[in-house]
C-alpha cells in the first residue's frame, strides 16, 4: 500500500492510498491533483473518503463521480452534497481490501469524521485521515463545535497507538509549530522536531504524515494537562480580560490556548 499526499490549492494536502492498481482519496477539495494522479499512475479510483463539509475537502466530488467505481463515504449530519453513504461513529468502510474505522470528532465542524486503518494488510503502521481535526503541532479552529467537544476528539485521536501515522489535510506544521514553541519553549523534543521539519520544507516536502506519538510529545493542544501549558495558558490569560482560575480544568485551558492560537502573530 502506497500512502500518498497530493497537493491542492496552497496547502492542501489530498491524500491518496494505493495498490497500484486501485486507489481511494480522502477529501478531494480539487478534482485536477486526482485525475492527473490516477492518470499517472493508471490507478482506478475505488472510492473516496469525506471527513467534512467544507469547500476545500469536497469540492472535487462531483467531477470525480464519474470516475468513482465505489461509494463516496462521509458524514451524513453535513448536508454533503454527492455521498452515496452516511457513515458514523462505530461503522466501517472496506475500500481496497482494508478496512476503516469511523470516529467522530466534532469540534472543526459539527459532524466532522476521522477514519481510521488500524492494520494495513501490508503490516505497515496504522494511518488516521483526520481531515482540519488535528494537525502536527496544531489543531482546527472552533468553526462549529465547542472547546469541550474538541479537546474530547483530540482526546480520542491521542489514544490511538503511537506508532499511527497522522495524515492532516493541511500543510499548517512550520506556523503551528512558531505557536507551540512560544506556549512551550522547554520542550526539547518540540525543539528538535522544529529543526527536522524547516529541513523538509526547504527541501519543499511534506512534514506529514506525523505520527500519534510525536503529537503527544510536541502539539499544545494534546498537552493541556502538562504544568508547562497550564502555567503558559494562565500567563497569557492574565493580560486578558478573562484570566484564568488557578484551579481550571483541562477544557478551560484548551479554550485559553486555542483562542490564544487564533490570535498569535
């Protein structure tokens, strides 16, 4: 199985898995990087994958279908327009003879999925396509769902084996990054995690797939527990109008660092 990101728009990532003979997409926002992929490759599109609603993630589908041989599976609370199947929490897709697990993650928006393949037939790492849920060192912003509703997902998606390789729909890494290390400027693995993914965009790669794993080690909003994050989300509050309780819970810290992120420059 061949795990591939296809670019779109200015930082988009489709992403495409293959035998080399069929493959599936997962939130084809443009047709053209798909097409000229399967073209490439003399692939057949098996089916496709749709974790949320959002013009950059499903405005491929309708001229993909008539090259779709399978089902366009996604979630069925959005009003997506083309999906020949509503998936939730607990249901399965089988696309190319693996097979994937559907997790809600409501947060991004209000019904957003992730799918999950928790062992790949060739007995590769397991992969998660979270679409805008979790990015490497980052998360969604709060379009649609609540702080608690989405440190719950990112809770769910933390829990997964480490060794999972994280595919994000956006190529966010290097400015999340500049914001986990002002909110976690001790970290030594976020350091050295810094330094390895600059040399991959110099060199114009993707930093993705991350994995589970580095994503416990170095993302603020997986660490909303650690003192560190805590003691930064009560400093920054302090200048605020809303500071925060010495005794505050987990959610209202994540609340604090994800507002925080939507204003960091």
């Amino acid at each position: 199985m061949k795990l591939v990101a296809l670019p779109a728009f200015s930082d988009n990532y489709i992403w495409m898995l293959h035998d080399g003979v069929e493959a599936l997409v997962v939130d084809p926002g443009d047709a053209a990087p798909v097409l000229s992929a399967l073209a490439d490759q003399g692939l057949r599109l098996a089916g496709i994958l749709v974790t949320h609603h959002h013009a950059d993630h499903v405005g491929g589908l309708a001229a993909l279908r008539p090259h779709v041989q399978g089902a366009i599976s996604g979630t069925g609370t959005e009003g997506i327009s083309g999906l020949d199947r509503h998936v939730a929490e607990g249901d399965t897709v089988e696309l190319l003879g693996q097979r994937f697990e559907v997790i809600e993650v409501p947060g991004h928006t209000a019904g957003h999925i992730a799918f999950f393949l928790r062992q790949p037939s060739d007995g590769s790492a397991p992969i998660l396509f979270c679409g805008d849920t979790l990015f490497s060192g980052g998360c969604g912003r709060l379009f649609e769902g609540t702080p608690a509703q989405m440190l719950a997902s990112l809770d769910k998606l933390a829990a997964l084996p480490g060794e999972t390789r994280v595919c994000c729909a956006h190529e966010y890494t290097l400015s999340n990054l500049r914001f986990a290390e002002a909110v976690d400027a001790g970290n030594a693995e976020l350091a050295a995690y810094v330094a390895r993914c600059q040399v991959l965009r110099e060199q114009q790669l993707p930093t993705l797939p991350s994995s589970i794993a580095t994503e416990r080690q170095i993302n603020p909003f997986l660490r909303s527990s650690e003192p560190a994050l805590q003691a930064s989300a009560r400093l920054h509050a302090s200048t605020s109008s809303t500071p925060l309780a010495a005794d505050a819970d987990r959610v209202a810290v994540f609340a604090t660092l994800r507002q925080w992120k939507n204003e960091f420059r």
